[in-house]
C-alpha cells in the first residue's frame, strides 16, 4: 500500500480544521479516531430521544480572525451570544468578555499554585487575548456544534479526506529515514509522510525503538444534559459560574437538538465541578436544585437526566515541542480553547 502523505489523530474540530489546510493543498489526508461520534469533546451524540446533543458545555472566545475563518471560510451562519449569555460571580453578572479574563486569570493563577507551568503559561496567553478583545461581542455557530463538525467534514470529503471512526491505535512506530506507521488494533498498519498528534488525541508511540513517554495531566469533566418542561423563565445561552461549589457552566442547548423540544421545554448541558455518586434521577434533581440557587431557573418539570463523563489526558505543551524537535515527521497541536488554538497554531 502507498504511504499516505498525512494521518491524523483525534477529530476535534482543530485537528478537523489543519487536516482540511492539508487536504486542500492536494495531500491524501485520513482522520483516524477510537469514538463512533466525530468531533472530540464537541461530539454531539443521540441522548434522551434526541439527536445531535451538544453534551459539551462550549463557547468560542471571542477572536475575530477565527471568527473569519468560520464565517467567511466555511460559510458558517454565526450568531451574537449577546446578554443572553454572562458570567455568575458570587451572585453578581458579569458581561462575557470580562468574564473570560477573570476566569481565565483564576485558572492560570491556581495552575501555577500547582507548579503546573506550562498550563498556566497556555492559560495565562488566552487572558492576554481576552483582554485585547474586551470590544470583540462573543458569536456561536448557528446550528451549535454539530454544524461546525458537519461543515468540517463535507469540505474534508469534498478534497478527498478520508475518516475511519471506532479505530483503536496499538501503536505509531517512527524511525529515522522511514515514514511512520500506525498499527491498528484491528491488524491493519496506516502508513504516511507525517503524522498529526494532539495534547488529547495520541497513541502509544515508539521513536527509534524507544517508547515515548511524556508527562500527562489528567482530568475527568462531569456534565448533566437535562431535559426540562413547563420552563417559564427569560431564555440564557451560556453561563459561566465562578467560585461556585456545585456548577461550572451551562448551555441551552435547545435549539441544536433534532427533533425540537415543545416550546416550553428546555435542553440543558450543565458541567459539574464533581460529580455525585448518584442516579440520574437524584443527579438531575440536584443539578436543577443548583441551578435555582443560582437563579437561573425558577420553574420546570425535570423531564430526563443523563450523565456524562470525559476523561482527559493531556501531554503539556512543552512536551509537544520537544516531540516535534526530534522527530520532524510528526506535527502536534497544542491543547487550548478552540479559537485560540487555531491562532497559536496559525500566528494570526
């Protein structure tokens, strides 16, 4: 079999847009990926009775050149978050744009507490960026998550990108002078001139006959999707919650699923700084007990509960930068918010 000339790993919505920059410069680009939903953490699986959920709590930060790339790049339809969307801190609503660089400023200091230098520098850079934007009014894409994969991938397609999903990686094997190869566990092997790894999409990996192994941060993300009735409250759009023991953020996520909700139904995708050791019922009555508190919601009918769980294992930056270093026939992305690890990779 001829060797390809990229394969990537994991099909984030980053590592979606730099495989779609390879494709459309004539390269055989394949998308390789262990989930049976494309996306990464912005996969929107089927979740109580509905379709293309978005089971992820996101936001783009509010940065103009990707805003571009969306809009005039990708035709992407981008609407205005607006007051709609806010940050709690204590109570007290703060609009968007400062929201993101008190978070980010928080993150960044209790990083670096931690000894933690390379996140903390990441997210140190990202608060930068929020300030310089504090007049940039925040956007998402119209149809959520699910339009900017789709769009994504039918430009992929459209090139002759191929994506293979519920693949398992046994292992990349890189030697000097030789392209890299992926094992499959399946018992294929992939080969190709270069292979494109992310912080939080990568394999088992062996380099001239040494097993690479850098450092990883690990992590668990909690999120409740909640289907409410009879909602009589103003609509929101994302929430940033700040020193608050239950919450993080939540989303409406009503007007991404398919079929639509009755009118005063709502969906809602709230991520949780623990995650208690409970059944989806009691799970859901007490995030929506935690959301009234917060005095996001007054009434509702808590109609369904399902859990989700992401496990995050993320190689820090500078591990990255060594990697590609050595080995010149591997590129890495680097692990940050959507928007801003399109400009750090672009230098825009």
């Amino acid at each position: 079999m001829n060797a390809l000339d990229t394969v990537a790993i994991g099909s984030s919505p980053l590592m979606l847009l730099r495989a779609l920059e390879l494709a459309r410069s004539g390269q055989r680009v394949t998308i390789l990926d262990r989930a049976a939903v494309p996306g990464g953490g912005w996969a929107t699986p089927a979740l109580l009775g509905f379709t293309n959920v978005e089971a992820g709590v996101h936001l783009l930060e509010n940065r103009p050149a990707f805003y571009k790339v969306l809009a005039d790049d990708l035709g992407l339809d981008l609407v205005a978050e607006g007051p709609a969307s806010f940050g709690l801190w204590r109570g007290h609503r703060i609009n968007m744009a400062r929201t993101r660089i008190l978070f980010h400023s928080l993150v960044a200091a209790k990083a670096l507490r931690r000894g933690r230098l390379d996140q903390a520098r990441r997210i140190a850079t990202s608060a930068a960026r929020a300030t310089r934007q504090l007049s940039t009014p925040f956007a998402y894409p119209a149809g959520g998550c699910a339009a900017l994969t789709a769009t994504l991938l039918q430009r992929l397609a459209a090139h002759g990108a191929q994506l293979i999903l519920n693949t398992e990686i046994g292992q990349i094997t890189v030697d000097a002078g030789i392209p890299p190869t992926c094992r499959l566990a399946d018992g294929r092997t992939l080969t190709a001139q270069k292979l494109i790894l992310s912080s939080r999409a990568h394999a088992p990996l062996v380099i001239d006959g040494n097993r690479w192994q850098p450092p990883v941060e690990r992590a668990t993300v909690h999120s409740v999707v909640l289907h409410l009735a009879n909602v009589t409250d103003p609509h929101f759009g994302y929430v940033e919650i700040l020193a608050d023991r239950t919450l993080k953020r939540v989303r409406d996520i009503t007007a991404y699923a398919s079929p639509q909700p009755a009118p005063s139904d709502r969906l809602l995708c709230v991520q949780r700084r623990h995650d208690p050791d409970t059944d989806e019922a009691t799970l859901g009555a007490t995030t929506l007990a935690a959301l009234q508190r917060l005095n996001l919601i007054t009434n509702a009918t808590l109609v369904a509960t399902a859990r989700q769980t992401l496990k995050l294992a993320t190689i820090p930056d500078t591990a990255l930068h060594a990697l590609t270093r050595q080995t010149p026939q591997i590129e890495t992305l680097a692990s940050t918010d959507l928007a801003d690890g399109y400009i750090s990779h672009r230098g825009v």
